[in-house]
C-alpha cells in the first residue's frame, strides 16, 4: 500500500466502477450491490456514495514532423460539476445499466465516440469523499481503451482534447488528479481512496493500494 497523505482506504466489498452533485439529501444505496451492475448508489462504510465510470482513451497520434506520440483524451468540462476544469470522459451510472454499458454511453456523448464494450478494459477504482458535501461522495469504476484514429466532437458538457501523456495538464484539473492518475497512465491498475480538504479542492489524504 502506498500511502500519499494520512489515511486510510475504507471497507468496501466492491471490486472494479457524473460529475454531478446528488439532488437527494439521503439517498438510498443499492441493497444488493453487484460488481457488474452497482446500480447507482453503494455503501462504503456506512456512507452512500454516487457510482460513476470514468474512461480513459489512448490513441497514438503523430505530429508533424515527429514520431508517434501516446496521447490520453480528457476534455474541458463546459457544464455541471467540475466547469472549467479538465476532467476525464464518464459520468453517473443510471439505472440499473452495467458499468460498461455506462462508459460505452458516457463516451458517446461526451465526445462522439462509438466504442464497443469489449473494447473497453478494468483499470480498477477510485472513491472520492467530500467531508463538507457528503452529496457529492463517488465512486469511479475506470475503463481504459484504445480509441484508434478516432477523432472526437465537441459536446455540450465536454471540450475533447488529445493530450501527450507526457503533458498533461495537471494545473486545469482536479488536485487529487495528480495522485493517481500517473498509475493509470502507467498502465497499473489503480485502488485509491481520496479525502478532499473541507474548502472541497484541496486533498486531505489519498491513499493508494
């Protein structure tokens, strides 16, 4: 376990899987959570948290003049939870649909691409706590794929963009993105824990295992 800050990662039975604040004060979890299908709720230690996907695609795109360079698509958020920050393609779980079946969707939207999902690939999972928004606790199931040639299109929520994985713009995001972003990019599956400060940017702790 490597751990990033104080903390510690909670209890959670779940294995690996929105950016928008919960609109109910008590929301209630999935009484039966499945891996597959976590519904849009779960439990971790007692404390409701919003399940969401987040989908990371790559794409080895060349530059004049240059060698192919791996890129990673994240996209400017225009819209809802995180405007103005650069965050990764994904949102909420809706329904009782899988969490594949959520990425596939999520991706479409955001960004005009159509990917099969058994193109999509488990890079484990994440949990946010927002100790003064309680509403906006998630947890993320990850996806990684590889996007091809495919160009993306703007969306009303989303800005796509191709970043070099070597110039992410670690600033326009997240402050958490930092901590465990680079295992995924590495290729590691990531199991990470993040407990945002009370003025809800900064980071607590981030536990990572």
């Amino acid at each position: 376990m490597r751990r990033l800050t104080r903390g510690r990662v909670p209890d959670v039975s779940l294995e690996p899987g929105a950016f928008e604040p919960a609109p109910e004060p008590n929301p209630e979890p999935n009484p039966e959570p499945n891996p597959e299908r976590p519904g849009e709720w779960m439990t971790i230690d007692g404390t409701a948290y919003r399940c969401v996907v987040l989908c990371f695609l790559f794409s080895s795109r060349k530059r004049v003049d240059e060698e192919p360079e791996r890129s990673v698509l994240l996209g400017l958020k225009r819209t809802g939870f995180g405007t103005g920050r650069v965050v990764a393609l994904g949102g909420k779980i809706d329904g009782r649909e899988s969490a594949v079946e959520a990425a596939v969707r999520e991706v479409a939207e955001e960004s005009g691409i159509e990917l099969a999902p058994d193109a999509l690939h488990h890079a484990g999972r994440i949990s946010w706590s927002f100790p003064d928004q309680p509403t906006w606790n998630m947890t993320a199931f990850l996806f990684t794929a590889d996007a091809g040639s495919a160009d993306p299109t703007a969306s009303e929520e989303i800005e796509p963009r191709w970043y070099g994985v070597g110039s992410i713009p670690w600033d326009a995001m997240w402050r958490d993105a930092p901590y465990w972003i680079p295992t995924l990019l590495d290729g590691r599956p990531v199991d990470a824990h993040i407990v945002m400060e009370r003025d809800n940017e900064g980071v607590a702790s981030a536990v990572l295992r």
